[in-house]
C-alpha cells in the first residue's frame, strides 16, 4: 500500500482508506465488517473515517480497532450528536467529543472534521462565515473549542468535512483547517472539486480526502440496462456521459471500479480516498486495483473528455443516482 503525506499535517496515510458510513448496521453483521477492515488492516491501510451521524459506525469502529495490531489514523466528525443538537454551545460540542472518544477507544482523536460546514440550513456553525469571501476569517464557538481540544491534546488536527464545492473551498481558503474531506464532487464523472477546492487545499497546504469516489453506487457497478433503456429520472446529457464511459470501459477492458479508484489516485494532489468495503473480498479487490498505480495519460485526457460532457451537476439532480431503485420516477412531489 502506498503512503502520502496529508498535507501539511505531515501523517502518512495510506492512500486508500475506510470509510465508516458502511462499517456500521449498513454494512452488515458485525463480524463480516471486522473480518473486512482487519484484512484493510493488514494489507496496508492504516487510517479510518467515522462520524456520530453514521448510525453506530464509532461504536463498531471502535470495537474493531482495538483488534489492530498497526498504528492507525482515526478521524470523527462534530454534528449530529447530542439531541438537541446546539452547535454554537461548546459544552454541546465537547460532550460530543467526549462520547466519541469514548466509543472509539482512545485518548486522542487524530483528526476532528467539522461535519458539513458548508451547507446552509444544515447547521449554524458559525458567527462569522467567509461562504462567497475566499480567504476571510471563520469565527464561532466551534473554532475557539477546537483549539482548546488542541492544546488539551484531545485533538490533533482539524478539518473540514462536506460536499457542496464552493462554499467548502471558501471555508478552506480560510487557512484555518488541516484537512478536507470532499464528497460527491470528485470522480470519473463528478469533477466539481476541480474547480476551487483543490485548488485552495493545495495553496494552503491543506491534505485532501476523497469521500464517495463511487457516487455511492453509481460507479461501483455498471448499469446498462438503466442507461440504455430505463431510468426515466436520467438527463440525456448524463445518460449519453455513461454510455461513453462503458464504452470506453470496453475498449480499455477493464472494470468500472478499478477505473473509478485508479482515476482518484491518479491525481498526486488527493492524499488519499476513502473506500466503503463490506466485504474481505472487495478489500482484497480494491487494494488490488490500487496498486496498478495511476492511469496512463492518454486514459485520463479521454476521462477528462467524458467528464465535460456534464461539467456540473444539473440542479435537480441527486448526488448519488437512482440506478437500482425501483418506482422512482425523478425530484418533485411524490
């Protein structure tokens, strides 16, 4: 497993990593997920992802680490936790942290995300936010505890955890962050990121953190049938993106995942990307494709090629399609 430096944090992660969301009831029994993030383990990867809104992903993720016999970098987020939930109340916000240490096992957290910062109406995080205003100050009690968490050595690093490019890149630009985990905006067909949180992570030393380079499904599987034939709620734009890149997927003879993870990978400015394995067997699978290295050039023009076909994503569009589910029809009224 290759390692890189996650910005200017200086940890060396491993650039295929786990993501909780599916090491939790979503993934399954308990044993299967620890049969599947021990053989992670074991085969290189070292740092994991969690947060209190992934059902009791901290709770299994803690069951299962203290197994580990490597050193491990774990993350966990603020938001959701406790109800009601005030994030301009600091004893609201440690009381969380606290719960999360205690779920996950250990004295320190190595890095504490924001939880989606970015969206407005999500939460009120802030007193002061820079959301059009790249380079500008963040204030509010969340970032006054976050030192505190430092200092006290709670906390190592700190992040930011979202989904929404703009705003996330703003809130980058800041400068105040050690890390971003940017999702759904970073893939073969999604590339918003590109555009501005990148490119800011990079100009503040920022480590980067792929979440969902599958679109949680969309690109973990081909679904040919739908593109060609169904999915009524699919804009032509995208349906024809799709049948482009099965094709290419074709030519090249090589599977939609290995595409999708070797994609991220190719690009020297992600730290590293988060996978959602359930299994041993797409561990095992996934590592594998990882470590073919990069794409060639010529394979990543021609994605790039595919990719502007749909630069951004149509406003009505969800962030993970719909392929696979049967009876929706697209957004609006039930």
């Amino acid at each position: 497993m290759k390692m890189r430096t996650l910005g200017r944090t200086g940890l060396r992660v491993s650039e295929l990593s786990l993501g909780g969301l599916f090491i939790s009831k979503f993934g399954g029994d308990f044993d299967q997920s620890r049969a599947a993030a021990l053989r992670a383990f074991d085969l290189g990867v070292n740092y994991v992802d969690t947060a209190p809104t992934y059902a009791n992903s901290e709770e299994v993720v803690g069951r299962i680490i203290r197994d580990a016999t490597q050193p491990l970098i774990v993350s966990t987020k603020l938001g959701g936790r406790p109800q009601p939930f005030k994030p301009q109340d600091k004893a609201c916000l440690r009381a969380s942290i606290e719960e999360s240490l205690r779920l996950l096992g250990r004295d320190t957290i190595d890095i504490l995300f924001v939880h989606e910062p970015d969206r407005p109406g999500q939460y009120d995080w802030w007193t002061r936010s820079p959301m059009w205003e790249v380079g500008a100050p963040v204030e509010g009690p969340v970032v006054e505890l976050l030192g505190e968490l430092k200092a006290e050595g709670l906390i190592r690093f700190t992040g930011l955890g979202g989904t929404t490019a703009r705003q996330l890149a703003c809130l980058v630009g800041s400068g105040q962050f050690d890390v971003v985990l940017t999702a759904f905006n970073y893939s073969l067909l999604w590339r918003e990121a590109e555009h501005e949180v990148l490119p800011a992570a990079k100009a503040h030393g920022v480590g980067v953190v792929i979440g969902s380079p599958l679109q949680q499904g969309a690109l973990s599987r081909r679904f040919d049938d739908e593109v060609n034939y169904g999915a009524p709620w699919l804009s032509l734009p995208r349906r024809n993106q799709f049948k482009a890149l099965y094709a290419l997927l074709d030519e090249l003879g090589m599977p939609l995942v290995e595409c999708a993870l070797r994609f991220v990978l190719s690009n020297p400015d992600v730290s590293c990307t988060l996978m959602g394995a359930r299994s041993q067997a797409e561990v095992e699978q996934n590592v594998a494709y990882a470590a073919k290295g990069p794409l060639p050039a010529e394979v990543v023009k021609r994605l790039d090629a595919i990719a502007a076909m749909v630069p951004f994503r149509p406003c009505e569009e969800r962030p993970t399609l719909c392929f696979g589910w049967r009876g929706y029809k697209g957004p609006g009224p039930l």
